[in-house]
C-alpha cells in the first residue's frame, strides 16, 4: 500500500486505522453542505474537531450543542475546535466549508471540551530557512484531557523547511516512542487565505532498514501516512506556502510527542543558535493574519 494518498475531487478526505493499515490514528476531512448534517457515531474512538475553511458550525455531543466560529481559511487565522469523547455520538452541520475530524482509538473517556482560538497555544519553531509556525491543539502540555490522541497544525512560508531536521517515532531499533502519524497538507499560493489548486510542494521519508526511501510531489488535499521511518523535510517551494494537519496516536503509555532524531543531522538543532527566526513568522493568529513589519 502506498503511504501517498492524492487528494480526491473537494479535497476531502478519509483515513481510518484500517484503510492506513495500522491500529490507532484516523482522519476525515469534509466539506460542509447546507441542509445537511454529518453524523459520527464514535464507538472506539476519540476526537478532536477542527474547521478548516469553515464558519459558525454547529455540533452536538450526545445531543449537547456547541459552536464553532471558524475560519476562513488555514492560512487565515488560528481557530478554535472541540474535543468528544470514545462512545460519543457526533453531529455537525454548517453552510458550507471543511472541517477535519481527527481520531485515535481510545477507552478512556474524558469530558467534552472547546477551546477558544485565544486559548491555542502558537510557537515558532527552528531559524533561518527551517523557520516554521506550530499551533498546538491537542497536543500534550497544551491539553492534557484526551487518552491517546495528539493534533497540531504546522504552517510553513514559501521557501521553508518543516519537518527539519529528519526525525521518527516508531518504537525501532531504539527509538522508544511509537505514534502512527497522518499528514494533511493544503498548500497556497500568495497570500490566499486556504489552499490553491495549483499548490505544490515536497515531502522526504526513508525507513531505518532502508526499504522506503522517497520524495513525493505533494499537492494541495494530499494525505500522507507515515507508519514508520524518518519524515523530513516538508519543502514549500517559493511564494506556495504550506499547511499541515499531524494526527499521532500510538500505544504509549502516555501521550507523547517526542521523537528520535536522524543522528547525521541532529547538529542542524544547534545551528539554529546563531540564526535568526524568518520575520514572516508567526503567519496566524486567533484574530487573523499576522502583519509583520
């Protein structure tokens, strides 16, 4: 099975645990219709919800109903999202846009929880040319309610790397952390507020034992699924900047982030030290679009 999956007509997407092969991370990305309500019915599994193009949805949780005011886009602003719990039933509906419903199988149950775009926590990352923004969503540290299941979104500038240096999580030859993880990318062109057709971008993953080694040509709507191996880098080529959403779970016996790093590369971390961030950084925020001077 490949682990590239092109994006399908609307750029919506499914991954479930089964379709990826593997035992916990899923994602499904939809594109809101007025008149008509997605039902999810979350018997193994945990979620998180996040708009991606989408304003003022409407959500229930076992019939209990929320709001989410949304964005216009990924490269828009930071937004706010819900987390339900395993055994839930979920509804959603809204006049139009995407959502990501991100979910990690699960069997403990937590109570539901939304979080205010002012309340996500936005850090940049690396220097110089690997500069990038990370919003953590459900990730741990920045909430710590959920059983196994981590989100974040990575937003790189045009000319950037992420995913830099290369790193893994997949319980081998010594790395003792293990997270599935799920890759959905949306790439711009300018200043657009969310994704364009004719975005591009690249992405490098190669396995420890040598059998997977390849860099796709990814575009906007791409899913990749990294089961095993080093990923990185994510390359956004000048003036397309790219968006990712992560969704990691794993069997871990605390949710987890961390990862191994390629040793070659490792001293690239320290390098960092004497460059400066990428001014263009942070690109979003809860309130819209960051103006840098």
């Amino acid at each position: 099975m490949s682990w590239h999956w092109p994006a399908v007509a609307g750029n919506d997407a499914t991954v479930t645990p089964e379709e990826a092969g593997w035992a916990y991370s899923g994602l499904d990305v939809r594109t809101l219709q007025e008149g008509v309500t997605l039902e999810f019915d979350l018997t193994q599994d945990e979620a998180v919800i996040v708009p991606l193009s989408a304003r003022n949805i409407d959500i229930t949780v076992d019939g209990e109903p929320y709001r989410l005011e949304g964005r216009d886009g990924v490269f828009a602003a930071v937004s706010d999202w819900l987390y339900a719990p395993v055994g839930s039933k979920l509804t959603i509906s809204g006049a139009s846009g995407e959502v990501a419903v991100c979910t990690a199988r699960a069997t403990e149950r937590f109570p539901v929880a939304y979080v205010r775009a002012e309340d996500v926590a936005v850090e940049v990352r690396g220097a110089g040319r690997a500069t990038r923004q990370v919003v953590n969503i459900a990730t741990p540290g920045s909430f710590d309610a959920a059983h196994r299941i981590n989100v974040c979104e990575v937003i790189t500038p045009g000319g950037n790397w992420s995913s830099w240096p290369p790193h893994r999580h997949d319980g081998l030859d010594g790395c003792k952390v293990n997270n599935e993880e799920i890759y959905y990318f949306r790439i711009g062109r300018g200043d657009s507020p969310h994704g364009a057709p004719e975005g591009q971008g690249l992405f490098h993953v190669y396995s420890v034992d040598g059998s997977v080694d390849e860099t796709v040509t990814l575009h906007d709507g791409d899913v990749y699924l990294v089961p095993h191996g080093y990923h990185g880098p994510s390359v956004a080529p000048p003036e397309y900047p790219m968006y990712f959403l992560n969704v990691l779970a794993g069997p871990n016996e605390d949710r987890t982030m961390a990862f191994c790093d390629d040793s070659t590369h490792h001293w690239i971390r320290e390098a960092w030290e004497s460059q400066e961030p990428d001014p263009r950084l942070p690109l979003t925020s809860a309130h819209g679009r960051v103006i840098n001077a």
